[in-house]
C-alpha cells in the first residue's frame, strides 16, 4: 500500500523520520500524507523531513526520468503550515556535491 492510502498509522509516535518520499507525492497526497504524519504524532513529538530542495525563486522542478517533483524551499514550508505543521529547526545538508539538487532538513512540530 502506498503511503497515501495509509488511513491510520498503528501507533502514537514521539519521532516520525521522512527523507526522500515526499518528491514522488502529488499535492494533494503529500497534504493527506502529512495530516496522516500529525495524527500519529504524540504531543510534542517532531516530524524531520529530509528532501531534494530548490533554494532559488522557481516554485518546482519536475524530474521525467523518474517522476519526481523538487519543490522549493518557500514551496515546503507553505505546505508544511497548511498541514499545521510549525517548523522548529532547519539545516541544509552540509558537504553536499554541487552536482546534485541540495538537500533540506526540516523539524516540525
């Protein structure tokens, strides 16, 4: 099952990990999928979030090869506020080739 169709995660978590899944999520799954990831999330408990990010003005970049959507940094953080999320803290991936999309890491709450 894809994690989308996911209707209830089992457990109440206090950390929920996601690093390069959201990329393949349409909007409106990636919308579901973090309503999904704030339910499951005990008080006080964080959602890191580990994603391919454009920092520049272009609101996305779509990848044909595989289908996968780089969405913006201003583009993340609109949906992560959308979904209720507050963000917490956040680090571009350090030592990172300049040759690939730079790499994001958000905390959420």
């Amino acid at each position: 099952m894809s994690l989308q169709q996911i209707e209830q995660l089992p457990d109440m978590y206090d950390l929920i990990w996601v690093q390069w899944v959201l990329l393949y999520l349409t909007d409106i799954d990636f919308a579901t999928v973090l309503q999904q990831l704030r339910r499951a999330l005990r008080p006080k408990g964080l959602l890191i979030i580990k994603e391919n990010c454009l920092l520049n003005k272009s609101s996305g970049w779509v990848d044909h090869r595989d289908s996968s959507l780089c969405r913006s940094d201003a583009e993340l953080r609109n949906r992560f506020a959308e979904g209720g999320f507050g963000l917490v803290a956040q680090q571009q991936q350090q030592d990172w080739p300049d040759s690939l999309l730079p790499v994001m890491m958000y905390a959420l709450q």
